[in-house]
C-alpha cells in the first residue's frame, strides 16, 4: 500500500496545500461578508438566521453581567444543541456578537479544515497535488455555498457542522502507512467537532462514517497476521478521538435532544415520495446547482478515463468505502428518515458525493505510468486555472443577478414593515435600565425580526419572552423540556389549558407585545403554522384588547400581513419596577 513518506518533496507539497487551503478559506471569508452587506440592505431578515442572531445577542444578556468571556461560556454550556459556534465568539472581539458577520469567523475555521482534509484525501489517492488543489475548489462551485439565507454566509450552524462532517469522512480517505492509527482517531475527533457545532450528527456519523472505520479496518486486518489487533485498534482509536471531543456534551445533551426532536420533530418520517420531491430535489438543484454538475460530471470522466488502466488493483475495501461513503448519507436522510423540505439537512450529502466523484478509486505508481502520469498532470493543472475562474464567474452572476439583488415588492413591504415596529418599539425604550426590555408577538416568533433591528439601528436592547410559540408542537413541548431556572410557564399543547396560562405570563414578563389584528387573513397564512396557534393569537388580541389596566396602545404599523399590527406596552411591569428605573416617564422621543 503506498502511503505518505516524509521526503523533502512531500514537505513541500503540504506546504502547498496547507497554504492553498488558507487562501481559499480567507477568500471566501471576505467573499462571505461582502454577500451578507449587499443582501441585508436590500432584503429582510428571514426566520433561521434571525433566530440564530437572535440567540448570538442573547449572550449579552447572560451572566455574569459584564464578564464577556463568562457570558459566553455560560451561554455555550447551556447550548444542548450547538455550544461550539458560541464558544467561537471568544475569540473575536464583542462587536461581533452584534454583527451579522460574526459567526463568520468560525464557519472559516470549519471550511479550512474541511478543505484541508479534502485535499489531503485527493492527493494522497490521485498522487497529483495539482489535482487535489483543483479538485478541493469545485466545493466553491456549489448554488447554495453563496446563499445568505442557508449556506455559508447564513448564521445557520448546520454548513459548518457539514463542513466538519466532512473534513471526518475525508480524514479516512488519507493513505497513511499500515499500523498508522492518527488517521482514525483525527477523524473521529471532527466528528465530535461537528457534534458540538450541531448535536445530530454523530447520529449521522454512527450510520455513515463508523461503518467506513470498519471496512477500513477489515482490509488491515486481511493484510496482516495481527488480525484481531487492525481490526479492533482503527475503532478504539476513532471512539476515543469521537469521545475525547464530543463524548461528554454527547452524553449530557440526549435526553433533551430526544424530547425536542419527539415532540418538534415535524420533518421526519414523512412519505418517501414527499422526501424525494423536496429534500431529494433539493440536493441536486439547489446544493449542487447545474454548474457544479456540470463540472463535476466532466472532471470525474477525465478522471476516469487517464487512470482508470493505473488504479490499484483488487481494490475491493476501498470501492465499497467510497460507494457508502456517497450514498449511505441519502439514503440515511431520504429513505430512512424520510425528512420533507430540509435543505439544510442536503449539506451533510455533499462531501461523500463530491468525494467519489473526485477520486472514485485510488492509484498505483507503475514503472510504465509515465505517459499516464504526465497526461493527468496537464489535465491536473488546466483544471487549476479553469476552476478557480469558474468559481469567479459563478461567484459574480449569483451576487449580480436579479434575484439576489431586487426583492419582490411583497418582500420589500415586508422589510419595511420591520423596520417600521422597531422604530415604534424604540420610541418607548430608555436610553439606560437596570434591565433589559423584554418584547414578544403572537405570530411566527416576530420578535427575533425586531430585536436585531432594535439593537443596530435604535442602539437598544430587547430580550425575546419566547412565550407565544409558533406551532401547536412547540407549545407542547414547553411542558417537556428541562427548564433550569425554573420559571418558564408549562405550557401543554391542549387549547383550554393553554388559554388559561397565557395571559398572566405575557403580563408576568413582557415589557412590549406585537399583536397582528387580524389573524384570519390569507396574507397571514404563512406566520401562523397551525389552527392552534391562530387561534392562541386570536385569544391574544381579544384579551390584551380589554386589558386597558396592563395594556397600552403605543403604535399602530401598517403590515403587508393583510391588517395592522398594534404595539402594546405592560405599564405593569415597569411600575412595578421591572425595568425603567432611571426615571423615564413613557412618552414618545
């Protein structure tokens, strides 16, 4: 088996490689936060990403007060989902927890590493380092890599846990020397990594990579006496890098993970002609996107075609790897789990599939492969120059185009509509408190759309109640979930129960309410997910409505929801001293 030897010529190529990595990991970086700047100006915030910004604010608000370093590893420690992108902020400075780009930084570190180990895989199967240079910059090539709303400009965590996910299932693929474990122990150490950037994926990696660690495993076996010891050593090893990593967050974090996912598991197993049409369709047309099949179905039968007569012979392990590798996570996600209408989920198909169509088999040096050699070299390097063009030109018509710069008017309204509630919002807001302002709405968590705008525009603060829930599921699960502090209200996802408790918790802990008037108009369909939730808020409106002593009308905003949306203050709580004790009488500036 031919592996990486330490020579002088070697070195020299991971040099290349590593600085290859860093260049592509700090171009779209920039590339990144330019998209975000054009997009945010024109378009407005959309749910995943204002939650998530939502979230990264939310450190501000934790304790230790004034302890930033202490803010966010309490926040990260209390994360069951994906502490290690909050984590991150520590390592940049404060601006950025407010910034649209600052989770960037993280999601670059994510991408390196996933680059990196691409490019190792590529070049150590291919033994072309030009190769493994161009192949890696096909990734770039993806529709969705661009988008600001799902892929890596987004604030979504699941394109950097797909990118260390990757970086895991690529780690294998390196041909390091026999008896050489580090490959095994670094790859499930990104996974435990990916773990902790989003908790679901060492369930995908127990049904996608581990079952890789053992074919790999076989084949040592095979070829050495030793047998059961290269059989068992690659899965010790892999389990102690997935353990040393993610073990304990792993174990700490699944009894809420499962209760979340049982009760708002509202996805999964669904009809597998419904997967198909969605999530299926979704991976060829929106992950990949016609140009990355294009270019990938054209590399791969070149690819094919010079070494197909210099692969290595009786290669059985190997095929049978790279063909779980690029079809196990689809069937796992489309057939198995059967998730409807996910296109984040995609994300984790794509390094297997971009992996064997890159490099479907590993190659052998031969004394007579010089002219095979030298053929897949020119090829190698003319693919170096084209794919970086076509990842510019790419780049440049999607950032130019009319659908990412020119909003439908509906869209449009909808930004300004936003714009507008926070400014009302802020009109009511001290220039200091002793606490921060809680707000909350009865449709589609409208408060994350608010709070960031508050904060960037208005120079305030706002804490979500995330009271009003979004869907008859999530109202459910209020009852189930751990609640440390002890205070949240147990909601139960039965309709009388939960008109009772409703009311006295927004009077209980909101400062601002945003109620939509009419809830029953089809413009609002899309806000409210279920007949249950609507009519929660059609019982929200009446009630605040008649509560003249707790409730006051402070603003009425223009929606493009097909009514007016009505901003409430609680005079309750700031007179009881919930906040505004700096003396500030209510009236509009």
């Amino acid at each position: 088996m031919i592996h990486i030897v330490m020579s002088k010529k070697n070195i020299t190529g991971i040099l290349i490689a590593a600085s290859w990595c860093v260049i592509l990991t700090l171009s779209i970086f920039f590339l990144a936060r330019y998209v975000n700047e054009v997009f945010y100006e024109r378009w407005p915030l959309v749910g995943d990403t204002a939650s998530y910004w939502l979230r990264d604010l939310s450190i501000l608000d934790a304790s230790p007060s004034g302890n930033r370093l202490g803010q966010i590893l309490n926040s990260a420690m209390s994360n069951p989902r994906d502490p290690l992108r909050t984590l991150a902020y520590a390592f940049v400075g404060s601006s950025q927890i407010l910034s649209i780009n600052g989770h960037l930084y993280f999601s670059t570190f994510c991408a390196f590493l996933f680059f990196l180990s691409m490019t190792f895989a590529i070049w150590t199967r291919t033994l072309s380092i030009w190769y493994s240079l161009a192949a890696t910059g096909v990734a770039l090539l993806c529709w969705n890599f661009w988008d600001p709303v799902y892929g890596f400009p987004s604030k979504l965590p699941d394109m950097p846990a797909s990118l260390l996910f990757g970086s895991s299932l690529a780690m294998l693929f390196v041909r390091q020397a026999r008896g050489d474990y580090l490959k095994f122990f670094a790859s499930g150490a990104l996974l435990g990594l990916a773990t902790l950037s989003r908790y679901h994926v060492w369930m995908y990696g127990s049904l996608i990579i581990a079952p890789i660690v053992t074919i790999l495993a076989v084949e040592k076996a095979r070829a050495s006496p030793l047998r059961l010891k290269n059989f068992v050593l690659p899965h010790c090893a892999f389990i102690f890098g997935l353990a040393l990593t993610g073990g304990y967050f792993i174990v700490t974090s699944l009894y809420f993970v499962l209760k979340f996912y049982t009760a708002a598991g509202y996805g999964l197993n669904q009809t597998l002609v419904a997967a198909l049409s969605t999530t299926g369709r979704k991976l060829v047309v929106y992950s990949f996107g016609v140009p990355a099949v294009l270019v990938l179905l054209l590399i791969s039968s070149v690819h094919f075609s010079i070494l197909w007569r210099n692969r290595q012979p009786r290669d059985i392990a190997d095929h049978v790897a790279v063909a779980w590798a690029a079809l196990a996570c689809p069937f796992v996600i489309i057939v198995f789990l059967r998730v409807e209408d996910d296109v984040s989920q995609t994300f984790y198909m794509v390094p297997g599939l971009l992996l064997a169509l890159l490099t479907p088999f590993r190659v052998r040096l031969t004394s007579g492969g010089s002219i095979i050699q030298s053929m897949f070299s020119t090829f190698s390097l003319s693919t170096l120059v084209i794919v970086p063009m076509a990842v510019c030109f790419n780049f440049y018509v999607r950032i130019n185009s009319e659908e990412f710069l020119y909003p439908r008017p509906q869209i449009q309204r909808i930004a300004l509509f936003n714009k507008d509630i926070a400014d009302t919002v802020a009109k009511f807001l001290p220039a200091s408190s002793a606490e921060v302002p809680v707000i909350d709405s009865n449709i589609d968590y409208y408060a994350r759309y608010i709070i960031p705008l508050v904060q960037l525009h208005n120079g305030h603060r706002l804490r979500f109640a995330n009271i009003f829930q979004i869907r008859q599921s999530q109202w459910e699960l209020k009852s189930k979930l751990p609640n440390p502090n002890g205070d949240a209200t147990k909601f139960t996802g039965v309709l009388e129960t939960d008109k009772e408790l409703i009311m006295p918790a927004l009077v209980r802990d909101v400062d601002f309410l945003v109620l939509l008037k009419d809830v029953d108009s089809p413009a609002a369909a899309d806000l409210l997910k279920d007949d249950y939730t609507r009519e929660m808020a059609r019982f929200v409106d009446a009630e605040v409505e008649g509560d003249k002593e707790s409730w006051v009308l402070r603003g009425v905003v223009g929606s493009p929801y097909g009514s007016d949306a009505l901003v409430y203050e609680n005079v309750t709580r700031h007179a009881q001293g919930a906040w505004r004790k700096d003396g500030f009488d209510g009236a509009a500036n």
